[in-house]
C-alpha cells in the first residue's frame, strides 16, 4: 500500500495489499485489492502492470537527509567557521 502526500481518507475506509493513493486523493470507500485511487472524490482504477508486484521498501523509503533528526551529525566533515551549536 502506498498513500501520496495530502490525501484525505474517510474513517472506516479499508486500504491494504496493492493498493496505491495517488497524492491530494480523496478516499471515500473501501478500495478493492490491485488498485489505483486517483482525484476528488477517489476514481478507482486497475493498478497499472508495472506497479503490480509486492511493496519493497525502496519504492517509499528515501536516503538520509543531511538534517535529518536520526543523522549522524557528528560524522560529518563541518566547516571550521560553522559553531559547535546554535
């Protein structure tokens, strides 16, 4: 399952395996196994080929941003001018 960014998803709405939410998405109703939602209200539709095959993690995970909370921030090769903290 993947849910894009500024979706909007009803209470009591089931979403599970293979299902993909398309961003800014208004979910309605339950959506059906191997789907695509897309628009306001939700368009259910086929989920295309190259989208059906089980969720890995490198479909949604991102690299490490340099700010990031859990970042090793102590590692890093820092500017001597830049202040131990702010």
């Amino acid at each position: 399952m993947l849910i894009g960014g500024g979706c909007t998803i009803l209470p009591g709405v089931t979403i599970g395996e293979r299902r993909f939410v398309a961003a800014g998405t208004l979910v309605t109703k339950d959506i059906p196994p191997r789907s695509f939602v897309v628009g306001r209200p939700g368009r259910i539709e086929p989920l295309p080929a190259h989208l059906d095959h089980p969720n890995s993690a490198h479909l949604w995970q991102q690299q490490r941003d340099l700010w990031h909370p859990a970042a090793d921030n102590a590692a890093l090769d820092w500017p001597a001018d830049w202040p131990e903290r702010y």
